[in-house]
C-alpha cells in the first residue's frame, strides 16, 4: 500500500508544506485555506492559554461567541479586511463594529499574528513528475523556485493589505521579511538499485533541488553529541519500520562515495542543512545505482536497542546507519557524524587513511605553495587555526584553498604521492571560535543552530566539489594540541624525528574537552576519531604504520601545532599564533627548495 503525503504538517515548531496542495495564488485562497485557520486557531489557543490581552480583545468585542467560533470569525474578518476598509466593513456588516472600533489592538493582534507564523520553521517542497530517464530538470528547478517567490510575496501582500485596512495608513518602512519558507526542496521518486531487505525505502522521494534563503537561524532541541556510534550483526524487519510518506531522501556526494540519507520529517531543518555541507548528488549518480552508504534518520522501531547503530551489509555492499527517533538526536552533529563514520569505514576498506581534521592548500605571495594537513578531534583548533591563517591571506597569502574542513582521508595518487582528499564543501564550525565578524560577513551564506547557547554553531560553504576529490599532494601534518601552554621550552609548532615519536601523539588524541560534546577536561580519542577509527582499529592502525613510514620516507613533515584553543583566554590568541608559527614554517620550506 503506496501512502500519501499529507497537504501540510505542523510538528515541533516546524511547517512542512506540500506546495502542489497547499497552493494559493490570490488573497482569498490564502485566507480561505485550512493552513491559515489552523494557525489562527493555533494562535488564538496559545494566547487564551496566556490570558493575553490579545484574546481579551476578542472575548470582549464578542461576549456571546465560544471558543470554538472564535477562530472562524477572525478568518472571516481577516478576508473581509484583504478586500475593504474597516468603515467599509461596518457599513456592510455592523457586527463587525466592536472589534474593528478597537483598531490598535486589532493591529497588534495582526503583528503577532503574524510573528507567531515567523517564528515558526518553515519548509516548502514540490514534487517534480516521475521520470524514467535522465533529462533537464532545469524547468521544474525554475517552477520551484518562482513558487517559493510568489509565495513569499503573496505573504507579505495580505499582511500588509490587512494591516493597511485596519489602521488607514500605508507603512512608512517597508521591510521584506523572509515571511514565506526558510528552506524548501524539489523532490522526485526516483527508481534506485534498493537491497530487498530495504524495499519500503524505494517509495521516500529523493531530495533533487535545494533552496535556502539565508539567514537561516534554526534552534535544535540539543547543542552537542553523546555517546558513540554501536556497530550491530545484523538489520532486523523491526528497526526499519517507517511510514514512507513522513519520509524524505537527502542523496550526498561524500567525497567520491555516493550516500543516500533518510530522515524523517522531524528532522527535515537539520536534513536540509547539509545543502551546505554536501553536493547533492547527480541524477545519474542515483537513478538505477546502489549506494556506497544508507543512513535512515528518525527510526522509531521498538528494535532500536540504541540511539545510534551501524551495519556493514557486505552481502550488499553498503554500510548502513541508523538513527532513533529522540529528541535528543535533534542536534547535526549526528547527521554529519554518521555519515562521516560510514565514510571512514568504506575509506579503510579502500586502503586508505582516514583523517579527523582539516587540509588547506596555501600559495604565497612570494612564490612557493604548501599543503597542510591539521589532525584533531572537535574543539582542538583545528578549523580556527586555518581561519586565524585566512586573516594573514590579504598580506602574504595570495590562495588559501580549503580542501577538507573536518575529515578527509590519505591515499597514495597515480603517481605515487601521498595526497589529501576530502568530503564536505562546507564546514560545522563553533561560532565562538571564529574570528569576530566573521559570522557576519558570511551572514547571507550561513545557516545558524542554537546562536544564543554553549557551543553555537555555523554551518557555511567554504570549498567546491572538485577541490576535494582531486587530490592534493600532502607537504605538512600536523596533530592539533589544544592544551599545552607555550614557553621556552614549547613553541607553537614542534616537529618529529621518528614515524614512532608521531605516531605515539596521533594514538594518543589528547585533547581538552569543549564542550562540543559530552566529555569534560582532558580526554584521549583514538587518532583524535572516534568516527570509523575505533570500530576498525586493528586494519586501521596498519594503515596508520604504513603511511606514516612512508610520511617520513618521502620527507614530508610530521608534527604537532600548539593551537591552546582548551585554554581560558587563548581561544583567539591561541590559533592566531600557531597560525604565524605556521605560515613561517611554510615560508621557510620555499627557502629550503
């Protein structure tokens, strides 16, 4: 049995609108929908609930009303008001009079009215016809968009048609609100090679055309991940139960791996955030193919004997993630997790390296180039590091190229260097640790979670996708230290004189807990990864000894940056030294060719 999406959806502080269904191109169909009365109703419940004023402007213009007319005769008044005046309104119907003679109150009832729709998170999506081959989608990505516009625009058209009805007076100030959706989707079903153990998968459709409208500010019920991921033997019938029409598919480019993640619609503003994390991927790359990694976001079976559990079916060739549905997942730190862990794995079984940390490729000013590679677990200075470094770029710096923000992995190329290759075009980056103004500057790209709490986060392109699966031939690695202080015996950056004495750093991860997750003071991760590095240590640490022997085989410089990010008072202090230690370090590998 096929099911059916419903027209709307209103959950946890969040619209979810079918546009095809829920469409209206006038004032009347706007005003005559049943979303716009089950907000009002909404609305007039939550103020009755606050004994507000704003309710007892309606109970006392209409004393003999229930509660239950309430909502119907404020829609009502609502379509008459897109039409005509208020004295226009009473000549017509004069038991409109008491409440229309209260017309500052009548306005501020239309403002909250109309913040009460803003604060909610708002998502549109559109389903495109089914096709059975690849063509343009070009037409439909056009309709999608002028759709969002024209609803947007309809919006802000009867607000101020209402508010202008009531008060007389045209606004002096006209501000263009994001009033229609934050974030939107064109989707599509979509024929793929499924495993039959996942058949009730194939009816979710797949995310094929995002759209933001920046500043998106989103507020997760939590601001930091807990636990680890639980690898399990086995898929039971039982934690794949979903309803397929609550379900959407977001299909990533994860590096050179294709994933296909499920969420449920619960969690459709953290699922659409990765718009800026991950390329969505091609129409070829998923019509008729099998994916590399599966993750269902948002499992409610009973089965589900963890919040977050990992199978690697080998007998279909896909590693698959499971997430619960719990309020306590919502943070998107478990969405980029996951994902990133199943990577991990797939990257072991390639022979590669995995690597939590970040890559830039640097050019100077007065010539020479340099790759650098900075390891650390969240929280060690890694990104703010390379963004302390972006701050030199206007002086000495003329390219400073972003090839992975948070993990990547080391492989030997063609021709038998060893490069850098990454996954994400975007970052998840603390925004207390971000150069002040930053946040700003980049304010029309970024997507916000939780701004006014511990960890607050950012989330904000930063590469293109071709940069990270080129390849980038490695020059530096470093571990990031975010705990010693510098003295005279300590500088910023310290190099190491054997695969062993390196090695002995990156086992360890020491690192002074953030707070971006659940770990206080100072904690040890294994290589700083605790994504896809435990749950295969044995194959891993094979492919740590062999690559860090050929690290100093082929020269290539190995050691640790002092970023001092764990430490009071050197969050910004801290990575803007290690990053003029850096860029010295550099400078003088050119003078050493």
């Amino acid at each position: 049995m096929i099911s059916i999406k419903k027209p709307y959806v209103i959950t946890r502080n969040k619209v979810i609108m079918d546009y095809a269904r829920v469409y209206c191109d006038t004032p009347e169909k706007l005003l005559k929908s049943p979303l716009f009365f089950e907000i009002v109703d909404r609305f007039i419940e939550k103020m009755a609930a606050k004994g507000s004023a704003l309710f007892a402007l309606l109970v006392e213009s209409l004393p003999g009303l229930k509660r239950s007319d309430l909502s119907g005769y404020a829609v009502n008044l609502f379509r008459l008001l897109a039409s005509y005046s208020a004295e226009e309104i009473i000549s017509m119907n004069r038991d409109f009079g008491p409440v229309l003679s209260r017309r500052e109150e009548l306005h501020e009832f239309v403002e909250e009215l109309y913040n009460y729709w803003r604060r909610f998170e708002r998502f549109l999506y559109l389903e495109a016809p089914k096709r059975y081959e690849a063509t343009n989608s070009a037409l439909h990505g056009v309709q999608f968009i002028k759709s969002n516009e024209d609803f947007k625009n309809l919006l802000l058209y009867v607000y101020r048609r209402v508010a202008e009805n009531i008060t007389g007076q045209s606004p002096r100030v006209y501000r263009q609100l994001p009033a229609g959706a934050n974030m939107g989707m064109l989707v599509e079903q979509v024929d793929w090679s499924c495993p039959n153990a996942y058949g009730n998968l194939t009816q979710i459709p797949f995310l094929r055309l995002s759209l933001v409208n920046p500043p998106v500010i989103l507020y997760p019920v939590t601001n930091k991940r807990k636990g680890a991921f639980e690898e399990i033997d086995g898929i039971t019938p039982g934690m794949l139960r979903l309803d397929p029409a609550e379900w959407f598919c977001y299909p990533a480019k994860v590096g050179d791996l294709t994933a296909f993640i499920f969420f449920h619609q619960d969690f459709i503003s953290l699922a659409l955030s990765l718009s800026n994390l991950f390329e969505i991927a091609d129409y070829e790359e998923v019509r008729g193919k099998r994916p590399d990694l599966m993750i269902m976001f948002g499992l409610s079976g009973e089965a589900m004997r963890s919040d977050t559990l990992f199978y690697d079916d080998k007998e279909n060739n896909v590693l698959v993630g499971l997430i619960k549905h719990s309020e306590e997942m919502d943070y998107f730190g478990y969405f980029k997790k996951m994902t990133l862990t199943l990577h991990n794995i797939a990257m072991l079984k390639k022979g590669r390296l995995p690597i939590h940390g970040a890559m830039v490729h640097m050019k100077l000013k007065d010539g020479g180039a340099a790759n650098i590679v900075i390891v650390g677990d969240s929280g060690a200075g890694k990104s703010e590091t390379l963004e302390a470094l972006r701050t030199l770029s206007e002086e000495n710096i003329c390219d400073l190229k972003i090839i992975f923000d948070d993990m990547g992995s080391l492989g030997i190329d063609k021709n038998g260097r060893l490069a850098g290759y990454g996954t994400e075009i975007g970052a998840f980056v603390r925004l207390d640790d971000l150069e002040a103004g930053y946040a700003y500057e980049e304010i029309d790209r970024s997507i916000f979670m939780n701004p006014d709490k511990t960890n607050a986060r950012l989330i904000i392109p930063v590469t293109r996708y071709n940069h990270i699966v080129k390849g980038y031939a490695v020059d530096f690695l470093f571990y990031a230290n975010n705990y010693e202080q510098i003295d005279d015996d300590h500088s910023a950056i310290e190099f190491f004189k054997t695969p062993e004495e390196a090695l002995n750093v990156f086992r360890s991860g020491a690192r002074l807990a953030k707070g971006t997750t659940d770990e206080k003071g100072l904690v040890h991760t294994y290589f700083a990864n605790p994504f896809g590095a435990p749950q295969r240590r044995d194959i891993h640490e094979k492919q740590a000894e062999f690559y860090f022997d050929y690290l100093f085989k082929t020269g290539i410089r190995v050691g640790q940056i002092r970023t001092r990010l764990g430490i009071e008072g050197f969050e910004h202090l801290g990575p803007k030294a290690a990053s003029k230690e850096l860029f010295h370090a550099v400078r003088n590998m050119k003078k050493l060719q």
